[in-house]
C-alpha cells in the first residue's frame, strides 16, 4: 500500500508532462503555414496582399516562380522578406518594364538591389534587360516589343544574395499541329528577299484609237437609193455601206465608153491605112495621122479610166445591169461604225462626212496624271490596265504624255496603246492603269496575302512548331505580290501565307488577350 501511495503522485507529475508537451506542438503547427501554404503566403498575410485568380508557377524559395498581384498592378515576388514587382508601363509611351522593391512588405529605393531580366521569345534569341533607377522604381533600359509573349527570368542582388523568379505569359498565340493546318489549307511561306515592283496607281478611260479612225465620205455628188450598214454594226474592209445614184459617176463613165469606142476606131483607121502605104497605094502622110489619131485615142481612154478608179469604181457597172449612175459606197477599213449621218433619199455632196468607222483591233487607254506624279510617268512604262467594273485585264506601255496640263484639271493626260482584237476592251470604259515604277531589292519581304490586323497591329503569323504567334510589322515599300519588311520578322523566319485569316479566326477562339 505504501509502495502504491509513493506512484501516484509519480504517474500524476508524467501525464501533466504529457499533457503540456501536446500543448507546445499544437500551439507550434498553429505558428507555421500549413503544406499547402508558401512562404510567399505568409508574407501576403502580412502585407495585406491577396492572391490573384489564376497566379501562376508553383511555390519554390529563391527559385521560385509564385506571383501575386502587387500594389502596382503587376506580378508581385518574394523570397526571405525581399519583395520584387514587375510592370510593363506603356500609357502614352513605348512600353518598358517597370520594377518595384520591397522589404517585409515595405517600399524600397529603387538602388536597393540590382536587378537583370532576361526575356525568351519563340524563334527569337534571348534578350536581356538592365535596369537604372527612376523616382520610386527601376526602368528598363529597352522598349519592350509587341507581342507581349515570352518567358521572362529575374535575377536581383540585394545584400550579397542573390534572388531568382521566372514567369511566363502568352499573347496571340495559337497551337495548330500539322493535321489542322492541311484541313484548313494555310501555306507556309518564308521570308526572305525580293523583288518590289512599286506601282503608281492612276484613273483613266478606254477610248479610240485616233490612228485607226476613218472617215467615209462619197467623193461623188448623187441621191441615196440604199443604206447598207449603221451606227454600232462591224463591217469589213471592202463591205457595201451605201448605194447612191450619181449623174457625175454616169457622166464619167460615158466618156469612158466614148473613149475606148473612139479607141477601137483609130486603131482600125491605122491599120488600114498602114496596110495602103506599105502598098504604095496612099501617101506616107495618112499613115502617119491616123497613128498620131491613135496614139491620142490611147491617152483619151487611159484618162477617162484613172478618173473612174481614183473614185474606187469600176469603169462598167458589171453585176447591177447597164446603170451608169451606180456608184457603192464600201467600207476603207474592217472595223465598228461609231458615227452614222446618211439616210434614204438624202442628196449628197461630194466632201459629205456620212460614216465614221474605227478600227478597234486597238484601243487607247487614256489615263489621268496628277502634278505630283509628272515625274514618274514616262514614255515606254509598263502598265497594267484593269477594268473598275470587271475583272477585264491587259498589259501595255506608256506611248504619249501631253506636255501641257489641263486648265481646269490641271493634271495631264498620258496614252497606254492595248491589243483588242478579240473586242473586250470597250471605248467609255472606266479603268485604273498601274504603272510599274522601279524594281527594288530588299533583304526581307512577305507576300500581301499573309498580312492580317490583330490588335490594331499590323501583322503575319509566325510559324514555331505547332504553334503560330502575330508578328507586329513595320512595312515599307509594296507591290501588289510583297511588301517590305523593315522590323518584326527575320529572313528565313517562317509564317502564315494563304488563308491565314484563318488562324486569326482560331485566335478569337481561344480568347488570347493583350496580356501585361
């Protein structure tokens, strides 16, 4: 009994041991972050800081890639009571990054610590950031170029020790594997150099060719009987286009006839008497008059014929009986009638304009040039000309300038001659000539079907892998094929030629935003 007296104050002093030991640990766990709870955590408790949805990386000490949302705006890191904020400030300026320190919580100077970024982007070799101090935060010492996608790694000293953060963020970008890209037809083009061909784009208007136009009158005076042809018809060269009835034409061709009769009785008077004198039966002087008869009966009838073919008719009516007065009006050239003034009954005069028939196989295009680009156009510039209202298109060359401008206009007027013959060029026609104005090399060039608007930039899709990234362009000088690269991409980078609208189309899909 004694012995059992003397353990229970001994068992008593133990269990209170125990007791105040569980005590202690429990108090001890409640202190520190639970496992699903960072450092980084903890000091957001303090600072009053709260996580933002969607804060990206996975806890990690001086490696870590955590990050919250900071009392400016950006991604906010922290090791060891050291706080580092990152900003990308761009209002009514060129973008730059913008850091800010802290300790515990607390704003530091801007020389507290040095800091060095290093940016990755796809297709790009890495570029790297220092920083200089500027009021309360570090700037960057370089623009921070669109898109704003790239992986970003931080390294800061700040008291002999050194930190490290990384982070990534992504922007118009979108993943498109092989199988996709054929299903939806996009060409993968490469960048690289090329051949500008620089066009001067100017109004004009088809009309005729001043060289081929003819003007038909009937060089005989006489009365209508029959209108052929009209207005708006093609004809062809030697066709009938009127009939008149001429007293001049029936007067010439008389003396024709009176002529070649005359003719044929000189000859048989001058043979006759040739055979007399041979026989010693007349004298040498009748030979001799009737062949002078003969001879002028020769020129008689020679002259009354070149009256009737510088007339272009024959001198016997031929198929149409025996009716001097006759005479066929035939068209001097194939082409369309533009002007008709002729009609049955009506009496002529000789110099009468009655047909205007052109030959259309050619037509000018007459385009207009302003002051400014006098003197880019020149005589024998490749041109192409192309319909306003179809898809009507030819090739030509500058053949004339006029050299004074137009009064009201003041612009000039330049020719471009184009092949017609199979009609589809209509004078009255309204078209746009684009004259080639010089050929440039340039070291980087993409095709004008790949630029697309995302953003408000103007831009190609850049091809890395599977994926496609926007490439904002700065563009120079253009064809109607290339244009000019003059930042933005690199010779040999590849991109989104044909149907890349469609990879813009798949961007809007996935909700890529301009992310900061």
């Amino acid at each position: 009994m004694e012995n059992k007296k003397r353990l229970v104050p001994i068992i008593a002093v133990i269990a209170s041991g125990i007791a105040l030991g569980g005590l202690i640990l429990t108090l001890d766990k409640s202190a520190q972050p639970t496992s699903t709870e960072s450092a980084a955590d903890a000091e957001a408790d303090a600072t009053g800081v709260q996580e933002p949805v969607g804060t990206r990386g996975s806890p990690g000490g001086e490696t870590g890639s955590q990050y919250r949302e900071g009392p400016k705006g950006g991604k906010l890191f922290s090791t060891d009571g050291f706080g580092l904020e990152v900003t990308i400030f761009e209002k009514g300026v060129p973008p730059r990054f913008r850091l800010y320190l802290y300790e515990n919580g607390k704003p530091l100077p801007p020389s507290a610590a040095k800091v060095t970024l290093t940016l990755s982007r796809l297709g790009a070799p890495a570029q790297v950031y220092k920083f200089k101090p500027q009021a309360d935060y570090l700037v960057a010492d370089q623009i921070v170029e669109e898109p704003h996608s790239f992986d970003v790694s931080i390294a800061a000293e700040r008291k002999d020790k050194t930190f490290h953060w990384k982070y990534s963020q992504v922007e118009a970008r979108v993943k498109m594997p092989d199988e996709m890209l054929k299903s939806i037809g996009v060409e993968i083009l490469t960048a690289g150099p090329a051949i500008i061909k620089p066009t001067l784009k100017l109004p004009g208007e088809i009309i005729f060719n001043e060289h081929t136009i003819v003007q038909v009158v009937p060089r005989l005076p006489g009365i209508v009987t029959s209108v052929e042809r009209h207005h708006g018809q093609q004809v062809k060269r030697g066709e009938v286009l009127a009939v008149i009835e001429s007293q001049m034409l029936a007067e010439l061709r008389s003396q024709y006839r009176v002529a070649r009769k005359r003719l044929a009785l000189a000859r048989s008077t001058y043979e006759r008497e040739k055979r007399l004198w041979e026989e010693k039966i007349s004298a040498k002087q009748d030979y001799l008059v009737a062949q002078t008869l003969w001879s002028e009966a020769e020129i008689a009838l020679d002259l009354a014929s070149v009256k009737l073919r510088a007339l272009g008719v024959q001198p016997e009516p031929g198929s149409h009986g025996n009716n001097l007065a006759r005479y066929e009006i035939r068209a001097p050239i194939s082409g369309l009638i533009i002007e008709k003034s002729i009609a049955l009954g009506q009496t002529l005069k000789e110099d009468e304009r009655i047909f205007t028939i052109a030959d259309v196989s050619t037509v000018w295009t007459a385009i207009t040039v302003y002051p400014k680009d006098l003197g880019t156009v020149k005589v024998g510039q490749k041109a192409i000309v192309k319909a306003a209202a179809s898809d009507i298109e030819g090739k030509g060359a500058v053949t004339y300038i006029t050299a004074l401008v137009g009064g009201q206009t003041r612009s000039a007027t330049a020719r471009i001659e184009l092949e017609n013959k199979d009609g589809r060029w209509r004078p009255g026609m309204f078209v746009t000539a684009e004259l080639v104005t010089e050929e440039i090399q340039v070291p980087v060039a993409v095709s004008t079907t790949a630029i697309q608007t995302v953003n408000d930039w103007t831009a190609v899709f850049g091809r890395y892998g599977q994926y496609f990234e926007a490439r904002p362009l700065e563009l120079g000088r253009s064809d109607d094929k290339m244009v000019e690269v003059l930042e933005g991409l690199r010779s040999g980078e590849q991109y989104a030629g044909g149907n890349s609208f469609a990879i813009k189309a798949e961007l809007g899909k996935s909700g890529a935003t301009h992310d900061h």
